[in-house]
C-alpha cells in the first residue's frame, strides 16, 4: 500500500514539474544594450524613461532583463567598439539612443535588431532607414520630428523686432546638419538671418557662444548632442549678454533656457520601450513602421526672463497666445513653468 502512494506521489510530483516546463521556458534572460552617443540630461531622461515604462511592462531589470549601459563620450570611435562589444556578447537588443549611436550600430551588425532613440530628424533623411513603413534592415525605433518652424516662430513672437538669430551645431553630425538644413530654408521664408558657428567637440561651445554675442537677436538651439553637452556655457553666455535663448529640448531648459518647444525627452524614451518589446516577442524590426513622437511641450523659465528683463506677465501671455495658435493647428501642445 504504501509503495502504492510513494509511486502515486512520485507520479503527481513528475506532472506537476511537467506542466511547469513551459512557465520556465517563457522566464528567458534577455540581454540588451544600450548605447549612448554623449552624457547630458535630455539623452539620461530618453534613457531613463526607456527602463521605467520596460520594467512597468514586466521587463525588469536584474529579473528577466540584463541592461548593459555604454557611453561614448561623443567618440565615433568609441560608438563602434561599443557596439562590437554587444555583439561579440551576442545580445539579444541594441537600443541607441542618437544619430551617431544608431549608424555605428547598423555599421557593426546586420543580424542583431536594432530599436533606436533620440533620434532628432527624419531617420531616412540621415540614412538609418529607407522608409518609415519599412526600414529594410535589421532596426526601427521612434523619432522626432523638431519643430523647427514653430520654434523660430515662438522667436518672433517674443522678439518682434528680430532680424537675425543664432545658432551652434556640430557639422560633422547628420542628425545637425539635416536640422540646420531646414533651418535655413524657415529663416529665409521669414527673413531671418540665420547666423551660424559650428563646433568639432564640446570644449568649442563656449567659444561659438560667445563669437554669436552683437550678431543676433535671439539664439535657437536645434537638436544637437554636442552642444546640449556644454548647454550650460550657452546659457551662462546668452544670458550674461540678455540674449534670449529658445532651445528644442525641454529637458534641458531647467539649465537656464528662456524658452524650450519641443517634446519630452522621458516620454520619447516611454514611447520607444513598446517598440523594443515587439522585437523581444519575435517581431522582426522591419516590419515595425518608425514612428515620430507626438505631443508638444514649451517650457517657459521665468527665473531666466527676470534675468535678461523680459516682463514674465508678458512673456506668459504671448507664450499662451503662441501655445493657442498651434493648437488651433491641430497640434497637442502642454505648458510647463519653471520658476516665478
């Protein structure tokens, strides 16, 4: 009798294992890495934002996610052994976050899927795709589509008076030069003098800041990584000199920015983990549309008005006039302040 229930338990416990066999299998390790192309706030938010809404999906990291974090240090160089690291380890993803992160990925790899990030142009525009409804290669990702036009409209609508307006880019970096591109033609359109300096690395920013001061009226910032790295010399320089600074990147306005239009970098980086999920369910990144992140944001500083003597009831008025136009546009447009 008793061999009887020994065998029975021995058969229960056995079906019982069985039947969990497919549980353990679904409990898969994945290992992805993530590249960055430089340090600065706007890229640690898209980054941030990224692991947050993944482990809110059940990816958590340390659990069933390995996250392996690698900077550049805005060296192409550096980019690409990054990603031969990742692939000599045979992840399972590569997120990049930035243009050059994202070319030095699709340089490296054909084979491991790419979901890139922090991309500030139209991905076909700087080569990384050869459509939006299709890549035709081994990435997709989310991108932004900077409001190059309604930011240097909300210029004219703070400095009327405006002829000419600043700016500072890498010229070695597709994402910039595709954006100054288009830069130009909306300045030409509205006769503005676009009044440009270009800078190699972050160490030459302050000096291109401070070569703008008696040439502009206002100084717009595009979508630049090199540049957002040394945000902080622009600002120091633009507001000493009662410049007013409007940048595309409202992250990085709590710096000293007077005016920020664009979208939210922690959210661009929300938007971007479902994509990642798709490829980790099987979804090959070719048949994942690339997708533009929606939903505009202007951050207003007002500690920065009362610096550089813009009348912060004024600025608020006209900021909330220019927020209603590009509603009425058919565009979502969300108001923050920062200061009083």
């Amino acid at each position: 009798m008793r061999s009887k229930l020994l065998m029975a338990s021995l058969i229960g416990l056995f079906s019982l294992s069985i039947s969990f066999l497919p549980l353990l299998a679904s409990e898969k390790i994945f290992h992805i890495g993530i590249t960055q192309f430089v340090d600065h706030p706007a890229l640690n938010a898209i980054r941030n934002g990224f692991i947050d809404a993944m482990a809110e999906e059940g990816y958590v990291d340390g659990k069933n996610v390995i996250y392996d974090f690698q900077n550049a240090q805005g060296d192409m160089s550096t980019a690409l052994t990054i990603i031969r690291k990742f692939v000599s380890e045979k992840v399972d993803l590569i997120v990049t976050i930035t243009t050059p992160s994202t070319q030095a990925a699709l340089q490296a790899t054909s084979s491991i899927p790419i979901v890139f990030t922090g991309i500030g142009a139209n991905p076909v525009d700087v080569g990384v795709v050869k459509s939006l409804e299709s890549s035709g290669n081994n990435a997709t990702g989310v991108f932004v589509a900077v409001p190059l036009r309604e930011d240097l409209r909300l210029i004219k609508e703070i400095v009327p008076e405006a002829k000419a307006v600043g700016t500072i880019y890498n010229a070695g970096q597709d994402n910039s030069v595709a954006q100054i591109k288009l830069a130009r033609k909306v300045c030409k359109g509205m006769k503005l003098n676009l009044v440009e300096a270009t800078v190699s690395n972050s160490n030459d920013v302050l000096l291109a800041a401070q070569s703008l001061v008696g040439r502009c009226d206002a100084v717009y910032l595009c979508q630049d990584n090199t540049v957002f790295s040394a945000i902080d010399a622009v600002v120091k320089v633009t507001n000493d000199n009662h410049i007013p600074l409007v940048i595309a990147d409202p992250t990085t306005a709590e710096h000293g920015a007077l005016l920020a239009l664009g979208f939210n970098q922690y959210e661009w980086g929300r938007q971007t983990a479902p994509v990642a999920i798709k490829v980790l369910k099987g979804t090959k990144p070719a048949d994942i549309p690339v997708k533009p992140m929606k939903g505009l944001q202007l951050v207003i500083n007002l500690d920065t008005a009362k610096r550089i003597g813009i009348p912060t009831l004024s600025l608020l008025s006209t900021c909330e006039r220019f927020a209603e136009k590009l509603r009425k546009e058919g565009k979502k447009v969300k108001i923050k302040k920062i200061g009083e």
